[in-house]
C-alpha cells in the first residue's frame, strides 16, 4: 500500500510509472509504489536512531559487548570455546562503539531492522489517519528503539510480519512466507538465542496456520531454517560437530539466568506488574476485535503468535528485569494490531496508554526522547565511520585509546601479560581490545558471574585444569563506598565510615562465584603482581589432590552452622550445600516467572547466592601459599554462614558437606 492512501483506502504510487512500461515491467511499478514509503521510513529511522556516537565504555556490559566482536575475530568455537545467549550473529547488535569491520555489518544490519519496522509502522498508521499525522505518530513510537536492541526489534518486527500474513495482505504463497519465516528464525537463533527461540515460534505457528494443509506451510519453514542455520554456521566458521555444545550452552544459559539473576530492588515499582497486565488485557481484546471474521485456523493461529509475544515480553520485563524492552515491544505491536479497527480514538489511546508506561519507568531520560538531531548526527557520524577506511582506522584507535586510559594498566603489569594468552575475570575483556599486545584466551564463560549452572562452572572449571588453560588471568576488582539503597537493604546494614565494598552482580560473595573455576584458579595460579585494581595470576604448574570429608551439618533454613577448622597446613575447606534444589512446583514458577532468590549471611552481611553451584564447593578457607594479596586476598576462613530463601521457609532442611582439599605442588 503507497504511503499516500487516504486511511483505509488503497491508491496509485506517488509517480506512476506510464501503463505500457508498467505493463511490461509490473515489478517496477511495484517498486515506485514502495519506494517513497522506503524514503520515508529511511528518514524517520535518521531522526529515531537509538546508537548515540560516544567513545568507547568499560565495564560490565560494554565488556561483553565487545566480546563478541573478538570471540567472532578469533573464531572460537561456540558452544565449546564460546558460551553465551548470543552465537556467532551475535555481534550483528553491537553496531557501536566501532572496533572494526563486524561493526560495519552490524550498522547495515541494525539500520536494516529499524527502517523495515519503520514502514511497516507507516502503512499500518496510514490506515487510520492522514499521512502528515502518521508521520508524527510513528516517529514518536520509533524513538522508544533506544529502549529496543536490534534482536528485539527484529522479534517485534516478525510479529508484525505474522500478523500480516495471518490477515492475508502478504500476497506471496503461503510456502514462500514460510521460507521467509524459517531463514530470519535461523538468523535470530544464531544471533540471540533467548530472543530468537520465540522469534522462531511465531514463525512455525503462523507457517502451520496460513496453509490448510499444515505440513505445506511447516516443512518449508522447518526445512529453511535448517539450510539457512546451516550455511550461516558454517559461513562463520563454526565446526557442525559444536551444534549439540552450542543448543546445550544456550539453553543452560537461559534456564540458569532466571534462576540466578533478576534480584527485585525496589518494591515501589509493583506497578509495572499492574500496568503490563492492563495494557496486555488491552492488547487482547484488540486483537479479537481485529480477527473477528478470520477463518478459525488463522484465529487461532493469532492468538498463539499473540501469546508467544506475551509470554516473551513477560519473561524480558520481570525475569531479564528490562521492562523498557518490554513496553516498547507492546508499542510497536498495539500500533499495528488496532490499525485495521480504522478506530482512531481507540487506535491513539492505546498508544497513550502503552507509552505513558514505558516513559514512566524509572531511569528513563525525557530528553532522551525529543534529541532527533542528536539521533541523526550520530547516524551520519557512524555511517562515515564504517565506510571510510582511513576514518575507521582512526575512530578504532581512538576507542582502543580511550580504553586504555580507562584502565590504567601499567607497563609493568602488560609486560606480564604481553607473548602470554590471557583471561580477563571476572569482566573486562575489552583489556584485549585496547591492548592488541594482550593475547584473548577467555575461559568458556567469559564473565564468571554468569556460569548460573554446575554445569557451566564445570566448563570454566575444566579448561583451567586443561592443557589448553589460559598462561594469565587478569583479575580486576572495583570497590564501592556508597552501596545502592537496594544493597545497602540487601547486606543489612549501612557502610562504617571509610569502609568500601567490592562491587559484584546482584551483591554476590566475590568468591563464590563460579566455585569449582574459582577453586580450580587457586589450585594451578600464583599472584605474579597486583597493583590498584588489576592483579595478574600466572600458571604455577600445581594443582589440588581430592576431596577429603571435614564434617556433615543438617541444620535448617537460616541457622548459622559453624565451619570446621582445618589445622593441617597447605589446605582449602569447602561447603557443599545440599537441599536448594526446587521443587516441581518451583521449577513451574522458575519457568513462568522467575526462581526465588536465595542469600548466605557470612559474619553478619548478607549476600546473593546462586543455588544451583552451591553445591559446586564455595570456598570457606585458602592457605597462604595459594592467597592473593591486599585487595585480592581471601583472607582469615569463613569461622561460620547461614543459608536463607526469601520466602523465608525455615521449615526446609539444608546439609552442609565440608571438605578439605590438598594443595599440590
């Protein structure tokens, strides 16, 4: 449909092409009646842009990010070498800050991804008002993509793409829709595998529903997404024999993400549970309203693909704890989903209703929102960036710089590093980047905090006690002296004057996380040096001898349990807690919602535990020859620590299974 229709109607392209020339070249005239939709959807993504051009960040996620730009230029193996919710597409996401030639294909593929949801948004909105109003309107919605990464643009984007063909207006056969369906699932599902599992579902379901005889429009779709998964592993060098690590690795890391993440910090904000269970009840019953007079498969087909989405943005908002990706997501489809009502009233409501919510969540900027020059200049800026060599080089250098300065390692400290492969824990693997002398050998789980599962901390576990180990790990350690209220609420009670933290995820115990690596890292590391924040460990050639039985404690929930001294010299004591394992009914809850969380309390703090490596042996006491120093030191054993839900069921029983472990020369 061109952009100039009046709402509802149809009408000619704004240039028509003369009839003979149409009529012997019909896909021309389909071209110049999508093309000025295009232009215009091109521009409204210019003034929508979400990347803002800014050097490069460390930290946390900026760590990861650029993690995927080196594990995809050094070829790891996924699923062996590699371990993430993102697979070899990964870093098609991360378009900024420019590292090289893979940010160049995530601009075209991001900026791919927006204009395409962009017009889609203008042929809908023009069916319920006039062009110079749709315009308004759509680029309104396309400025909460700051609140939509490209994976989950995309998955608004198939969504709209379902709904489209559940309605009949893809005038393509429903085997070629199918096709289409099954290769972006396969894209999705090597980009980002959290996002891409229901990215694939909307795609099966609406492929089983717009064919009468299911299998026409399931096997064309199922055998795409095999041939296009295939060829894009391959094409990014991965061996076929990792796909069972890969499929494995992913799903571990999602299952264990909502077990292990998502701590609720401000109770204030139950009303975001309200909100997105009224908009949803809203999105329902427009979708309803919409398909009445559907035939009953393409009905039923609808409200499958409506609670796929649902269930997707439920989990996004209060399991990944990004309700902004949530509510933008809602947006974009009520946009599309009311169009066809031609009801405007009803139409601009429900984008009122579903904006005020995601402009109301805490943490959003206002200006944010209204900076289209900002957007566009950033847009240019990046453009010239990826496309012109000499610039790129630049711009790289000046990231690489940047970093550098952020870091502050000193020349000391790479010349322990430099001719050595080198892991970065427990984050900031961009030392690599800024420093191109530090040669990247990341442990499988590249960010320590998010080995969630046993089996996860087994495989950082196993390859340090590898041939194929790492030569150094740098250890970076920050500390913070005004803890959020959150934490603050968390430990117990306030800082003392001058005292400082270490900063972790969700206010773990820093030595707890990952505790078969972390055990592992003590067993076979020395301290080579250790100087503000950085600490450098070097292979020593040792290791530990196995396991011997301290003491078996059953105590209840929340009952402080002593630990067991261990007088002979040159021994580790570890706990392995037993009876944090859920039950069928909490499993049930973990999958719909998210686990309950569970804290140790160690000398009067309380800390976030993750239950499922609990029983993986956390570390009660180092011997000095194994020990760090100053702000890496263990320090004195662990003397005793209690285990608690916050549910605060105090009728479970937990046992507690000391050991002591050997240090080996």
């Amino acid at each position: 449909m061109s952009i100039e229709a009046t709402p509802g109607q149809p009408a000619a392209p704004a240039h028509p092409i003369p009839a003979p020339l149409a009529r012997r070249h019909p896909a021309l005239q389909r071209v110049a009646g999508w093309l000025p939709t295009v232009l215009l959807a091109g521009l409204i993504t210019a003034l929508a842009w979400p990347f803002l051009d800014v050097p490069a960040k460390t930290g946390l996620d900026p760590s990861w990010r650029i993690g995927l730009h080196m594990e995809t230029w050094l070829d790891l193996r996924q699923g062996v070498d590699f371990v993430f919710t993102h697979g070899p597409l990964g870093f098609l996401s991360i378009p900024t800050p420019y590292l090289g030639g893979t940010s160049l294909l995530a601009l075209v593929a991001s900026f791919a991804v927006y204009v395409s949801l962009v017009a889609v948004l203008l042929v809908e909105a023009r069916r319920v008002v006039p062009l110079w109003a749709a315009v308004l309107v759509v680029l309104a919605i396309a400025r909460s993509f700051a609140s939509l990464p490209p994976f989950e643009a995309l998955q608004a984007l198939v969504f709209v793409a379902c709904l489209e063909a559940l309605a009949g207006r893809i005038r393509l056969p429903a085997p070629s829709v199918a096709v289409a369906f099954g290769v972006v699932a396969a894209i999705a599902l090597l980009g980002k595998a959290n996002v891409g599992v229901f990215i694939a579902s909307m795609g099966a379901v609406t492929s089983l529903a717009i064919e009468r005889r299911w299998w026409r429009g399931f096997v064309p779709f199922a055998a795409a997404a095999a041939v296009t998964g295939l060829v894009l592993w391959v094409a990014t060098g991965q061996a076929l024999r990792d796909i069972p690590d890969f499929v494995s690795g992913a799903a571990q890391i999602i299952s264990g993400y909502s077990e292990a993440m998502g701590t609720d910090r401000d109770d204030t904000l139950f009303w975001i549970y309200i909100a997105f269970i009224a908009i949803a009840v809203l999105f329902a019953w427009t979708a309803f309203r919409m398909s009445e007079g559907w035939p009953r498969r393409r009905r039923v087909g609808l409200l499958c693909v409506c609670l796929i989405l649902g269930f997707a943005m439920w989990k996004t908002a209060f399991t990944r704890q990004y309700p902004t990706y949530a509510f933008a997501t809602i947006l974009v489809a009520m946009a599309v989903i009311g169009a066809p009502l031609g009801d405007r009233r009803l139409w601009l409501r429900s984008l009122l209703a579903a904006g005020i919510a995601l402009v109301a969540i805490p943490g959003q900027t206002p200006g944010s929102y209204v900076d289209v020059l900002g957007s566009v200049r950033s847009l240019v800026t990046e453009t010239a960036t990826a496309v012109i060599p000499a610039r790129a080089h630049r711009v790289e250098e000046l990231n690489r710089a940047t970093m550098r300065k952020r870091y502050g390692l000193d020349p000391a400290t790479l010349a322990e590093l430099a001719g050595t492969r080198v892991a970065v824990d427990p984050v900031e693997a961009g030392v690599a980047f800024a420093h191109p002398e530090v040669t990247w050998a990341p442990l499988p789980i590249m960010q320590s905090y998010s080995a969630f599962t046993p089996a996860l901390d087994r495989l950082n576990a196993d390859r340090l006690a590898s041939a194929a180990r790492p030569d150094r790990i740098l250890r970076s350690v920050t500390f913070v002296a005004e803890p959020s209220d959150w934490l603050t609420r968390q430990r117990g009670h306030p800082l003392r004057p001058g005292e400082t933290i270490p900063a972790t995820v969700d206010g773990r115990f820093q030595w707890f996380e990952a505790p078969a690596a972390m055990l592992e890292t003590f067993c076979r590391y020395r301290e080579m040096r250790a100087i503000g924040m950085w600490q450098v460990l070097g292979a020593s050639g040792g290791s530990c001898g196995p396991a011997e039985p301290l003491k078996t404690v059953t105590a209840r929930e929340g009952e402080a349990v002593a630990v067991p001294v261990e007088t002979r010299p040159g021994r580790f004591v570890t706990v392995r807690i037993h009876g944090l394992e859920p039950s069928l009914l909490e499993r049930l809850k973990t999958a719909l919602w998210k686990a309950d969380e569970w804290y140790v309390t160690i000398a009067d703090v309380r800390y976030r535990l993750v239950a499922a490596t609990a029983s993986d042996g956390l570390l009660m006491a180092v011997p000095p020859a194994a020990d760090g120093s100053g702000r890496f030191a263990f320090g004195p054993p662990i003397e005793s620590l209690s285990v608690e839900s916050r549910s605060g069921d105090h009728d479970r029983s937990l046992t507690y299974e000391f050991e002591s472990v050997p240090l080996l020369p």
